[in-house]
C-alpha cells in the first residue's frame, strides 16, 4: 500500500529523471510531490524541466526520483511520499483509492468506483482517474477495463502495458 499525506501546497520545482518507459518529469516542492508527467505529455526542449542531477532539486522531488528508480529496478512495490493535489474531493477521494491497490494487482472501473463508495460512477471514477496528476505513484495503471482489457492510459497503452509487466501483471 502507498503511503502518502495530501496537501495542498501548489509551488512547483520541475525535475526530469530517466526511467526504462523513457523520461518523467517530476514536480514538487521540499514539502510535498505535485505531479508526475509521463512521457509524451510534456515537450523537451524550451522550458523543459532541469535534470533531476542538477543541485537544488527540492527534497519531494528528491525522494520521489529515488523512490521510482527503486521501483523500477524491482527494489520497490510501495511509495512512502507527501504528495500535494489538486482536484475535487471527488477526485481526492478516487485518486487516495488508487494508492490502495497493491503492487502487482489490478481492478476494473466498477471496482474502482465501489471503494470510493460511488458503486454506480464507474464512469466519473474512470474520469478521475484520467486526471490522476501523479500516475505510477498513484497507481491509475493497476485500473482495468472490465473484462480485463488494459483501457485507456494517458501514457499511453504501451506504457500501460510496461508498467504491469513490471509488475508481473502481464507477460513482455
């Protein structure tokens, strides 16, 4: 299970950190994570964020590249991060769930939506869990369609599909 405090602390300090599904930038401050953007959803180049290497990366973003690089050597199946979010209580509600699903496990919307209490929202919790600002840590990866099919990923399918194999989810 994630461990994670919610805040609501907006102040941002973008990091990017190299990872086997390509680069993830990381944004956050000494207090708290705010988000993780995955690959293809941030554009390099231009006001793209710092290396996470460089001095000065606040102690959130700090931990949070360490704590990744350990899951994806296979040293880690839990976070232990404040995290910092934005979102409705709705979304808080679904996006606090999805740290509830166990490293290696998967659910489908439906199930999803029981444990928010909401049994009959499988839609609105598939829509919050879209806007999840801090994928792999909140795991909306471990979220299926129902019949098991992978669904959607804003990462992409082939993201999706990486993650679980790590996991041991899925076979490569």
């Amino acid at each position: 299970m994630t461990t994670t405090t919610l805040t609501r602390k907006t102040a941002v300090e973008p990091r990017t950190i190299e990872t086997p599904i390509g680069t993830l930038a990381l944004e956050g401050t000494d207090d708290a994570l705010t988000r993780v953007l995955l690959p293809g959803s941030f554009a390099p180049g231009a006001g793209a964020p710092a290396d996470d290497r460089s001095a000065g990366a606040p102690s959130a973003v700090a931990a949070a590249a360490h704590q990744l690089a350990e899951y994806f050597a296979g040293q880690r199946t839990e976070f232990d991060l404040p995290l910092s979010l934005q979102g409705t209580p709705f979304q808080r509600d679904v996006w606090g769930a999805l740290a509830e699903i166990p490293y290696g496990h998967t659910i489908a919307y439906a199930e999803l939506a029981e444990m928010v209490g909401r049994p009959r929202a499988y839609r609105a919790v598939g829509q919050a869990n879209g806007a999840n600002p801090i994928p792999i840590i909140l795991p909306c990866h471990r979220v299926l369609a129902s019949g098991g099919g992978l669904g959607g990923y804003g990462g992409g399918l082939e993201t999706k599909h990486a993650l679980l194999a790590l996991e041991g989810v899925l076979a490569c």
